[in-house]
C-alpha cells in the first residue's frame, strides 16, 4: 500500500484488500517503532537459537528453558521458550519409537490349560 499511495488513496485499497485504514496505519507504525516485547523476543530469540544450535539440534524447549534459567541466569518463562522455539521453527529431537522384533521361526506355546477356543453359544 505504501508503494501505490501515490496513485491511490490508502482508504480506497484498504478497502479494496479488506482491511481497516487504522489497522493499516497501527501496522505501519509497529514495523518501524516496534514495543518493547517485540524487542525482548527478537533478543530472546537470538539467545534460543544460539543455545539450540549449540545443542547440534537436539535440545527442546524443556532443555533450552533450563539453560536459559540456570546456565544463563536469564528470566523467562517456559510458555515463552516454547513460542518463540515455535514461531523461529526449530525444535529438538525426538527419541525414537522403539521396535518390538518378533522371531518367525518360533512355535505357539501349547494349551496348557484346555480352554475352550470355541464355545456352545454366546454368553
């Protein structure tokens, strides 16, 4: 919108992109003065990445939480860690799904007890 303001009104393509001109002007203003929690998070998420990097990848949120809090001495909340990991797109490792390996050659145990496999009538 601010490339074409010269030859449109910025009401007339608010409208036309389905969007409010205040909410238009209020997202302006944020790219170039942006609040003091959007600063903290790009900071923050500096810090995450460069702590998960130093893991080769494997650290989760729960790791990197920890050494935020304890190695680094930084106050953060978890929730926090957990968005920003979320909203930068890295994540850690997961631990694999362990597999059962069963053996073919191998025969059924016996019925020892005699049950009966198939019964009269139902119960």
């Amino acid at each position: 919108m601010d490339a074409n303001k010269a030859d449109f009104p910025i009401r007339f393509m608010a409208s036309r992109l389905g969007v409010s001109t205040s909410g238009f002007y209020g997202w302006r203003h944020r790219q170039v003065n942006p609040c003091r929690r959007t600063i903290r998070d790009r900071e923050l998420t500096e810090t995450i990445c460069a702590i998960w990097r130093q893991s080769r990848g494997t650290y989760g949120s729960p790791r990197v939480w920890a050494e935020l809090r304890l190695g680094q001495n930084v106050r953060v909340g978890r929730k926090r860690v957990e968005r920003l990991m979320r909203n930068a797109g890295i994540e850690g490792v997961y631990r694999r799904r362990t597999r059962r390996h069963r053996r073919t050659d191998t025969v059924p145990a016996g019925d020892l007890v005699n049950r009966r496999f198939h019964p009269d009538g139902p119960d």
